[in-house]
C-alpha cells in the first residue's frame, strides 16, 4: 500500500531533476567558498584549481574547475550566487514548461564561472531527467511492465549515487588517514562508481514512472 501511494503522488523524474540539481548546486557552493579564499587575486589561467596551496588538507586535493572570470574572488562569489540559484531552481521550479531549460542555461552558467566539471555531467542528466516529468514514456512503458523488477530499484539506486557522490567529494577534498596513493586510487574507485550509479538511477526513475503510469 505504501508504494502505491508513492507511485500515484510523486514522480522518479522530478526526484532525479531535483536531486541531481541540487548536487550540482550544492557542488558549484563548495568550488566557490574555495575559490573566494584564496583572495582578489587572478587567475593564471582559463582552467584553476579552486582549492589554493594554502587550503589543502592533503596533496591531492585540488578541485580542478574552469573560469572566464580572471579573478578568483569573483569567481568565487559567481559560483556561490549560482550555485544558490541552481538549488533554488532545482528544488522549486525544475517541473514548469521551461524548468528544463531554464536549468540548462543556470548549471553551464556555473560551469563557466568555476563551479567545477564533476557536477557538469551530473546536471546533463539533471536536465535530461526535467524534460521527462510527466510524459507518457510509452517506450519505458512497453519495455518494463508492471512488475519489473527493475523498477523496484527505486529510490535505493538514487540514494547509493548521493553517498557516492559526496563520498567523492569528502575525499577529494579531506582526503583519508592513509598513504597518499591509496587514498587517489579510492577516490578513483568512487568516482567510477559514480559515473556507473550517474545514468542507472535515471532509468531506475524511469521504469518506476513508466510501471505507475501502467498501474493507473
């Protein structure tokens, strides 16, 4: 009864939009309160790293982003304004006739004033699951009937890529109590994992939607 309930009152893709762009949002927040510390300063080139020398807290933290501002405070403070509007887009109004696109323009405005290139790819697919809110999805309807259990996969895919994900981060940028090459080759092996768990949890969300539409 209490998934029924779930599937007639929400939809995997608005969950997907929304949680992909609120990474993407929260991500491009991080990048730029690193960025903003390390001063008025410019940048030496188009591609920085948003964690200064001064700020790391192990050798391999870096966060590499790309910029057309020249001055790492503004970039900055745009990659936090942004990253603000990302969140508040994603949470709010990603649904609406021009959620999508409108979502589109705010994460590659991010992008291109530091908000970092791991959360580029996360919110292509944030944009991607938008455009599916509600649609028919008669192929995914045909493709994975009532029952499937591919779709009973739903929300625990979800929640595994956002454990991934900030795991990524957290060792990105605090790395682990352990040698150097170790703690690369584990972020390593999270950010593969990330990229796996990235399109599986969109078409967990989708055969979910497409077996609710089929049960209704």
């Amino acid at each position: 009864m209490k998934l029924e309930f779930q599937r007639e009152n929400f939809s995997a893709m608005r969950w997907v939009a929304t949680i992909y762009g609120t990474l993407v949002g929260l991500a491009g927040i991080e990048h730029g309160i690193f960025e903003i510390l390390q001063g008025d300063n410019p940048t030496t080139d188009i591609m920085i790293n948003a964690i200064g020398e001064a700020y790391k807290f192990w050798l391999g933290s870096s966060e590499r982003a790309l910029t057309i501002i020249p001055n790492f405070l503004w970039t900055g403070i745009l990659a936090v304004v942004f990253g603000i509007i990302v969140v508040i887009w994603a949470t709010f109004f990603v649904e609406r006739k021009y959620g999508a696109s409108v979502m589109f323009i705010l994460t590659i405005t991010l992008f291109l004033v530091g908000g970092g290139f791991a959360p580029i790819f996360v919110s292509i697919l944030s944009v991607a699951a938008a455009t599916k809110i509600s649609k028919p999805l008669s192929w995914w309807r045909e493709h994975f009937p009532a029952g499937n259990a591919f779709a009973n996969l739903w929300p625990s895919i979800l929640i595994l890529f956002v454990i991934v994900f900030w795991s990524a981060v957290g060792i990105q940028i605090f790395g682990l109590p352990l040698a150097a090459d170790v703690t690369t080759n584990l972020m390593m092996v999270f950010s593969v994992l990330m990229i796996v768990l990235l399109p599986i949890a969109v078409m967990v969300g989708l055969a979910f939607d497409a077996q609710k539409n089929i049960e209704q």
